[in-house]
C-alpha cells in the first residue's frame, strides 16, 4: 500500500495499472475512517483488481458556518485501518492547492454541477453543498482514473446526484452505492456521530426509527406522503435534543417531493435532524406496494 | 483512418493506444473544416503519435436566436479533406444523445462553468455560450481521454477559458492553441464565413485590419485603452455592412477590460462585427512595450 500526494502521480500509476490491464475501483473518502467506509473499501476489493481509497475534506462542499475547521482528520488511523485489513493498494491524501490548484488567484472558478436534482433535501438547506461535491468527485475521477467508483448509499441524495453527473458526463465510469452501515441500535455510521455527546448519541436513534417506521407504513399501503411525514416528524419529536431539519418523501428519480405515493413507484423517505451543531441523516430507498 | 460514433467505443480505443505508451492528441471541432481546423490537425500529427479529430455541432453552445439549425454539416467532405492528408488517425463524430445521454429525460442537468472568464467579450453578449462550451469540452474530454487538446486561437476566449479549466479540472491534458489561419486578404478563416454574400465577404476584412491597428499603436507605446478602441471602431466604421458588437482591450489572464495598459502586460485586442446576421470575430493578444 501506498501513499500518493499529486495528481501527477496518481495519474501515472492509474495509466500504469490500466496499462496490465487492471480494473481500477475509487473509494473517495473525507478521512475519519469508519465501519461505514470499510465497507466500500471491501466492496471495492470483490469487484475490482486495484483500490484506491482517496482521502481529502474537500473545502468547497462546506458552507459558511459548517463544520469545515473542525472536520477530523485523521489520516494515521485511517491509515492503519485500512493497512490492517489490506483494503487499499493506494491511498491518495492530495493538499488542497492539488485539486484546486490555482486558487492561489483568488476562489475556485471551474465547477461542476447538476441542476435540479440537489434543488431539494440536503441541497434545499446546504446551498453550494453539492455544486462542491459534484467538482471534487469530477476532479477525483481525472485525478484516479477508476473504472468503477464506490458511494455510501447513506447520502443517497449524493449518491443518485454522482451517478448523473457520472452518466451525463460520459465519464464511462460505474457508480455503485453500498448499503448503509450501521450501530448495533441502527444509528447510521457517519464521521460526525464523534461530535455526539452521550446524552445525543442515546437519542440519535430517533433517525433510523423515522425512516424505520416510514418505510413500515408505505411496505403496508400508506399511499399519503402527509400522513408518512408526520409519522416520521413524531418519531423525530420524541427524543427532547433532537431539532428536526426536515423529513421528506421524495421520488428516487426527479428527487421533488411526492404527495401521492403510485403503487410500483420507488421513494426515498429522508431525514435531516440536528442535535446541538451535530447534523445527522438518514434514509431509506422503498418500492410502493 | 476509422470513424467512431459511440462513447464507449472511443475510450477502448483511445485506452488501447494509451497501453500501447501512444500520445494521444485531441482536435475538437464542430466540423465544415477549413484550413484553419487542417492546421490543428497538422500540430496533433508534429506533436503527437495518434491524433482523434471530433466532429460535432453542440447543440448547447448555441442561444435561442443562434444558427444551430443552419449551422455547415458536411462530415463527406471533413472526411475527404482529413483522410487526403493523412491528418486523423479517428474521426470521431457523435451523434447528440451521446454526449447528452439524458436529454431524453428532458434539458441537460449537468454542466461545467468557468466563472468571471466568460462574463466579458462574446460571454457578455451568449449567455451560456461559454458554458455550453465548457461542458461539451469535457465530455469529449473524458470520451477520447487525450494527452493534448489542440484549439484555434481565433476564438482567444474559448482558448483561455478551455485551458482553465483544465487546469483547475486536473485533467493532465495539455491545451495547445495554434495561431489564426487567415486568407489572403487577412480575413480570419471559420466556418461562419460561408454565409456571407459577395460584398459582406469583400468588407469583412475590416475586422482584421481593426485588430492590426490596435496592435500597431500599441506597439508604437499607446497605453489608453480608450484611444485603441477608438481606432478599431473606426476601422470597422469603414465598411458600409458592418455592424460592431464589441471592440475591447482585456487582461489575458482575467479578461477584465483595462483601462490603461502597464508595460509588459499582455492584453488580448477583440472585435465582434455582424454582416447581416452573420457573427464574425478577431482578436490578437499583444505585449505592451
């Protein structure tokens, strides 16, 4: 395993290993390894000849007043994780001035972006959150090369997001979701669960009981996107540190909301809950009955 | 020398060349070929070991009022022309759906922008001009996975703004502009010049003996900016059918206008000039003494 710090050079291992002919998966990361990441990382594994695993809090994903500063970072650990299992045959760890490399004239110029679909949910509160995602996954897919890139299906607004700009793109890259990960209480894995006081972490099982008992309520014919919200805001209103966001029934194409669910239809139900500054998520992909 | 239609086509070709340690050379156009588009292709086969020349006419670079529909499609003779020298190794000319492998969802979602450079010139009169440009860019980019990309720099914005953002993009790809090729009269070769009648034609050199004025004085120390447009816009006064857009002196690196030149700045000098409807353009970059 090892570590690569510029484009240039991960652009010339990527061409070396396309060169034998190697399949070459990406797992793009910000650090902070957890169960959750482990996981692309060994899908990346089974499906792919090489891996690699990129490691980088991307700035421009960030808005004002979010949590870009205090993101952990952690890159011995995560370094170590995945060591220990032989997940990565190579981690790249660029500095910022690597995938922005003139923002030494001033901010960042060139975007990529996807219109609409990041419009709703987390885009609706997290402004530019996406424009920034879509450009570091474009530079990323330049930088490595894969053939196949490898997304936790627990941002799913990211992941359906990626997969277009991908396909729109013609990056000829394939773009696969893995199931979320998580606690044994069902809390979803995520970087920022650290942030949790323990008193929150108890509550933050609210999420995945939301989206649980959503998902019941359609899987038993509930066809009314008002009366599965509301299930999911009670649910969100019982645990006294939880601040609901937002709780939404979505179509898993347009990503806009659905007031009548059609039977064969497929929805996101999705959740945005803030305890303390700690933003949480959740959500599940269900076919109407 | 092969024709490729399809995507998936153009990157296990342009993949098996890679292996095969080729340089890989790039000449985007949206075909009706003149000398001006042979003289890129003769820099890919100096500079390169396989040169891939794109044919497509993108649809997204073009406003509602602009002549899309009307625009030169003449891929018989841009075949003929390229295979009679020997100048291609691939044709490679698309159908739409390809490089908007959505739209049958409806408009385009994704899209690359370059802020701030294309707000001035011919950005600030086709919005979404240099947009649809930057975006059709990249997937052919990202189609043909080049080592250079060869453009003209007759369209001097484009140029700039395309090197941009490959840069910022991390694409690894080497953007090379080739000098305006020129008739003998000085007139700018492009593809737009078949619309004009006989008399536009004739006065169309207006444009040329503008852009060599402004050069001219300032060489000769001239650093108001004001007295160079001046100059232009009489040339172009000169011709009874012109029509002038704009006449203007830019940074070559922001492309913001100036207002006095500085010794040993390098400003691009650019007129825009309608005949009839015809939209013809030049320019030149130029060191202040």
């Amino acid at each position: 395993m090892i570590i690569l710090r510029t484009v240039r050079e991960m652009q010339a291992l990527a061409q070396a290993r396309r060169a034998e002919g190697k399949r070459l998966a990406l797992v793009p990361t910000m650090g902070a390894l957890h169960e959750g990441h482990l996981a692309l990382a060994r899908t990346g594994r089974r499906i792919a000849d090489h891996v690699t695993v990129s490691i980088f809090v991307n700035p421009t994903q960030f808005g004002p007043g979010e949590d870009y500063g205090r993101y952990p970072r952690t890159l011995k650990t995560d370094v170590e994780a995945l060591r220990a299992e032989g997940l990565a045959d190579v981690i790249f760890a660029p500095p910022v001035e690597e995938l922005y490399p003139n923002s030494g004239d001033g901010e960042n110029l060139t975007w990529v972006t996807v219109d609409s679909l990041g419009d709703t949910l987390c885009g609706a509160y997290r402004p530019g959150h996406f424009r920034g995602v879509t450009t570091v996954v474009s530079r990323l897919f330049n930088a490595c090369r894969p053939d196949v890139a490898i997304f936790g299906l627990k941002d799913a607004q990211q992941f359906l997001i990626i997969r277009r700009m991908a396909e729109d793109m013609c990056t000829g890259i394939e773009i696969v979701g893995v199931e979320t990960q998580r606690e044994p209480d069902g809390l979803a894995m995520s970087s920022r669960n650290a942030y949790l006081s323990p008193e929150e972490r108890a509550q933050a099982v609210v999420l995945y009981q939301a989206v649980t008992a959503a998902k019941r309520l359609i899987e038993a014919g509930e066809q009314r996107s008002q009366a599965i919200v509301e299930t999911m805001r009670k649910t969100i209103g019982g645990a006294p540190l939880a601040r609901l966001q937002y709780a939404e029934v979505v179509d898993e194409k347009t990503l806009q909301p659905v007031e009548r669910l059609v039977s064969g239809q497929v929805v996101l139900v999705a959740v945005a809950v803030f305890f303390g500054t700690t933003r949480l998520i959740d959500n599940a992909f269900v076919r109407t009955p």
